[in-house]
C-alpha cells in the first residue's frame, strides 16, 4: 500500500456503485465495490482502513520435458489494487511469499502420509502468515502511496485455488463441498432446494469445523466423518481474525468452468448424444475467423489441451450442436454456455446476476435428458456443484474474473520457472529464491528512483480527509448512439465511430477486372456507381482505377494453396438497429475494401458487401439466427466502412 507505483489507482475505503438514481441496479466489479468490504468496515473502528489479502497457490512442475522436479509457490495480491493491474505482470502487483516443500514422505506408512502432508501444509502456512494474526487484530500503521498514515488492518480475504487445493484449505474431503454443508448426494441438486427449510445452515462455520475436528476420536465419537472434515490439527486459518476460510474461497473460472463443467462433462455427454457421429469433421468445417481458432485438424488430434482451446470450442459449440442435439439436451448445453460467459463479465449488475442464476435454473430443468439418454446416472459432480456459488461470491467479494486461476499460471513463468532455468537445477529453490530476491530488490530500486522526479506535488491534506470518507457513487450510463438509416449510408451519428484499417495494402495495384473475376465481386461496378451517384453526384470516377482485395493465393513448389477468405460484416440496417437489435442490422460478406482516388473528396474508406437474407426470428433453443446468400438483383452493394458494426463468424 505504500508503493508509490500505485498511487494512482489504490482504494482504501468501499464504495456502492449503481446504474439508476433510483438505487436499484446495483454493480458489482472490483472487490471495494462488493458487500464484504462494507460489512467488515462496520466491525471495524471508525478510521480503520482494510487491506483486503488475496492469496494464491498452485503446484507447477518446473520443466517441460522431463524429471519430476516441481515447486509450490504462494503469491499475495491484495484488494485495494484493481484487479486489471493486478494481471499486468509488470506492474508487479503480486509478490511470491514462498515455496511451500514438495514431499512423498515415504517415513510414514500408506495410510498416514497423506495426513501428514495435509498438516505439513497447514504448518507452513500457519509459518508464512503468522506475523498476520496480530495486525489483523490491532492494525498497523501504514505510511500509504499518496502519503497519509492510515491505520490498516490485513485481512484475509480470498484464496485463489483449485478444487483439490480448495479442498485442502478447507480441511474437507475431496468429495465434499468445501464451501457449504451439502451432502456429496445432494450436489446435483440447486442449492434452494437442497436447503429450503433452512437457508441459514448453507455455508459451513469455522468454530463448528474446530470442534468437530477436536471432539474427533473422544469417546469412540467420529463427527469428522459425518460432514467430510479432514483431521487437520490447528488450520492456518484458525487464530487468523476476521476470516471466515471457507467464504474465502472464490469462484475458478478456468478448472470449474472450462475445464471441468465445460470440457470434461458437457462437451462429452452432447457428443455421446448428438445424432451424427461427424463432430470432429464439424469443428474442421467451422470456417477460420479472426477471433476463432480454427480446428483444420478437429479435437481429436489435441494433445496439449489449454485454457484457450476450451474457450475456441465454447465459442462455436451450439452453433455445431444445432441439428445435432435433441431440444432439451441443446437447451441444457445452451444454459451452460451461457453461464460460462456471464460468469466472465468483468462487471455486473443485479439485472445480469439475475441472467446468471436464470441460466443455472435452465440448465437444472434440462438435464434430465442426459439421463434419459443414458449418458449420466446422476449429476453429483463436485465442479458442477461448485457453479451454485458464483452469484453469492459475485455479491461478496467482486466478480469471478478477479480471481481466476489463469493469474497464478501466468505467474509460474516468473516466479518458478525462469528462476529454475537460471539455477543449476541442484538445490533449486536455494537458488531461485535467491534470484528472486535480486530482481525484486533491483526492481523496488528502480521504483524509487522513479518517485524522485522533480516538480512532483505534495499532496493536499484535504484530499487525504476526502480519501478516508465512505463513497456513494452514481453512474449515469449513456445515450446510445442513433444507429444508420440506410444499409448503404453514412449517417452524420457515426462519424464518431473509428476504426482501424491497414497502413500498407495487401495487394495494392488491383484492378477491376480482377476483383470482379479473382474476388468474385461481381457487381463491383454497378454498386459503386450507384453510390458514387448518390453521395457524390459531382465527381468522375476513372474505373482503371486498381483497389486492394483478399484473394485465393494459389499453389506453389511446396507451399500449399491459400484458400481464399472473406469476412462476413454487420453493417446498419435501419433506423432503430440498436434498439431492434440484430434486425436493425444486415449480414453481408465483404469482398473488397478499397478507398476512392485522391481528386474525389470522400475521406473514408468503402467496402464491397454480398447480402445475406434478413433476419428473422431466431432459431428456437439457441437463439442463433439463420441466413443464406441473396441472388439478383439488390445482393451487393458498396457502403462506407463506418456503417459496418463489428465482424460476425457464420458457421456452415
């Protein structure tokens, strides 16, 4: 908190965000912004700023190829910091507190070295945190960034891990739930149901766990057993105050959703049930667009899957699906996948966390088709089970993409891996930490040096009074922009809007003849004409004139043959498209953007599209839209680049 690196953008009270005056729209991103922070600040005294403490850890193995050589580091971040600069690795906004030892304590017999490593790792950490037991209690004082003194109070707040390293956090059996009181045959079920009578015994209680674990064993007694509790004496978290371990534990977008729900379970189960065998030839027949990955080999080939294959796949699932599937198992599979992305939204409000349970109710009432089919017999699945925390966990602690388990993978590469390959490989951790300890030195060197540039300001007692204040802000969202009139447009409320075009054409120098025959722009002329005719009546237009295009590169010696590739565009349709939504719009497949002569005064550059049908009403179960290519007269047209919304991936 002291870092004059963030000065700028460090928090140090909570605030409440809403959309509407009214106060009905509450958001929810960033953790001050949550309901955690504001409840704990009441338990606090008056002046108390809390440090919010998020903690990481995850075993990583150190080198690629071969050996077993691994280590287990635990990265601090804390809350007051947003969560955008804390995935800049460079910002070095995370810290590595240590390396937690790797054992297979081969001293103890088979069945107690698994307990053994469970209270190895629980001391340790008891070891890492303990000079935090007592400023969670009193408070220090802080010299802070913008240079108050602040009384802060760490506290832990969140533990950023995967389900089996949740579970060990939690002291409760992998088979468990290590969040609430849910029996392991009761995970299939939503959580309304399963605790109806009783909403107030959802979340398991802290001094309730310590009891059990040390009334286990007295008298023949063994209540550990009855709720899934692992004989761990005196957890980490157990004299750490303020903390409530087991609503610590924060949604794992990237092994709960995409790997876990997505990848391991529904993926399979729809592919199992899907009518035609041909999935893999599917995802290869999914035409190649800039934001999809294409699979010109399918998935079955994949031996190194990643969290970013999962997400190309989630990308054009349903739309693969559509045919397939039977309605109800489309419409489960639609939920899911619905669930995945709301879940990601970096920002929410009480309208999307309402879409997110709603997606999870949908997905509840379709899966008994997966029974049916025989697929499943039962959905007690602990990763399932998991997802019917993240609307609570959003309300609390800030959204799920601030806690996601991609930041500590990202930061294994330079706080595990480069330091290994910089070692010898013989005492590693010796020599990392050792490494480590330099840079970070030479980097808080560098940090300081850059915080003694002259003619900086002091600041301003009255903003530090300003800072320790709650916050109460309101966000007015804006006017939407009226969209175009005409399809072939340039309506005066876009021209605004930017773009990005490229500096250097990729074949500059094209003729007409050629796009009209090569690029298949076959009514380049009579479009452009008509365009030419109506925006800029006054001009002449040689038509030697050469334009830039994309065409099939054909094959050459060994080089293979380029197909050829034209991205398919929304561009304006009407006069309400953003309040119609995608019938305001027009699908079209552009075949030539190109710009007019100099001597013809129209800045922008022009596009030639192909239209697809209109849309209609969107297909039932997953509310995508069909389109075919128009023939005739009427199917292509020239528009200006600032009537096209954004690209659009159509899937065969």
């Amino acid at each position: 908190m002291g870092n004059p690196a963030f000065r700028e953008v460090l928090h140090y009270v909570p605030e409440h965000i809403f959309e509407d005056e009214k106060r009905t729209e509450h958001i929810y991103n960033e953790m001050w912004t949550a309901d955690w922070w504001w409840d704990l600040q009441s338990k606090l005294p008056s002046g108390a700023t809390i440090c919010p403490v998020i903690l990481a850890s995850d075993k990583t193995r150190l080198f690629q190829f071969s050996g077993d050589k691994a280590a287990w580091p635990v990265y601090l971040m804390i809350g007051n910091i947003p969560k955008a600069t804390c995935r800049k690795v460079s910002a070095h906004a995370n810290i590595l507190l240590g390396y937690l030892p790797i054992l297979k304590l081969k001293c103890f017999s088979a069945g107690r070295h698994k307990a053994q490593g469970w209270q190895l790792f629980h001391y340790c950490m008891c070891t890492i945190l303990s000079r935090m037991v007592n400023a969670s209690a009193s408070g220090v004082d802080v010299l802070c960034a913008d240079g108050a003194i602040r009384k802060v109070f760490p506290v832990l707040a969140a533990y950023v891990a995967d389900f089996p390293e949740q579970a060990l956090v939690a002291c409760v059996k992998e088979n468990w739930c290590p969040i609430c009181k849910c029996y392991p045959e009761d995970r299939g079920d939503p959580l309304a149901t399963i605790f109806a009578d009783d909403p107030g015994t959802l979340f398991r209680c802290p001094a309730d766990h310590i009891q059990h674990i040390d009334t286990d064993g007295a008298e023949g007694a063994h209540p550990c057993d009855d709720v899934g509790i692992r004989e761990v004496r005196q957890p980490f978290w157990e004299n750490i105050p303020h903390c409530d371990i087991f609503r610590c534990l924060t949604p794992d977008i990237l092994h709960q959703l995409h790997k876990g729900v997505f990848k391991d379970h529904l993926s399979t189960w729809c592919m199992k049930v899907a009518t035609h065998p041909e999935n893999d030839a599917c995802f290869q027949a999914v035409p190649s667009h800039p934001s999809v990955h294409h699979f010109k080999k399918g998935i079955l080939t994949i031996s190194q899957w990643s969290g970013t294959v999962y997400k190309n796949m989630e990308k054009v699932f349903v739309g693969l699906m559509a045919g397939a599937l039977p309605p109800h198992a489309l419409k489960a599979a639609r939920a899911v996948l619905d669930f995945v992305y709301l879940s990601q939204y970096p920002s929410h409000m009480t309208t999307t966390l309402n879409c997110l349970q709603d997606a999870l109710d949908r997905f509840h009432r379709y899966k008994g088709v997966f029974v049916d089919s025989k697929i499943r017999e039962h959905f007690q699945i602990p990763k399932l089970h998991m997802i019917e925390h993240y609307t609570e966990s959003i309300i609390s602690w800030g959204t799920a993409d601030g806690f996601n388990t991609e930041l500590p993978e990202r930061l294994h590469i330079d706080f595990s891996k480069v330091g290994y390959l910089a070692s010898s490989c013989k005492d590693f951790i010796i020599q990392m930490t050792r490494w480590l300890t330099r840079q970070e030195q030479h980097h808080s060197f560098g940090s300081f040096l850059s915080s003694l540039s002259p003619g900086e300001a002091d600041v301003d007692d009255e903003d530090r009074e300003e800072n320790l204040g709650r916050l109460v802000r309101f966000i007015p969202v804006p006017t939407a922009i009226p969209p175009a009139s005409l399809a072939a447009s340039v309506p005066e409320e876009t021209v605004g809007r930017t773009y990005h075009i490229a500096k250097r054409p990729g074949f500059p120098n094209t003729s007409v003849s050629r796009l009209i025959n090569e690029f298949g722009a076959t009514e380049f002329i009579p479009v452009l004409t008509a365009f030419l005719r109506f925006y800029l009546p006054r001009c002449t237009l040689d038509l030697s004139q050469r334009f830039r295009a994309t065409p099939r590169v054909p094959r050459r010696g060994r080089t293979p043959e380029v197909p050829e590739h034209f991205n398919t565009v929304l561009t304006h349709y009407g006069t309400n498209a953003q309040e119609t939504g995608a019938l305001g719009y027009r699908f079209g497949r552009v075949r030539t953007i190109f710009r007019l002569p100099s001597h013809i005064e129209y800045p922008h550059p022009l596009v030639y599209v192909e239209w697809y049908s209109e849309f209609r009403q969107p297909c039932t179960g997953v509310d995508m839209y069909t389109v075919s290519p128009t023939q005739g007269k009427g199917h292509a047209a020239v528009v200006s680049v600032q009537s096209i919304r954004r690209s659009c991936h159509l899937i065969p």
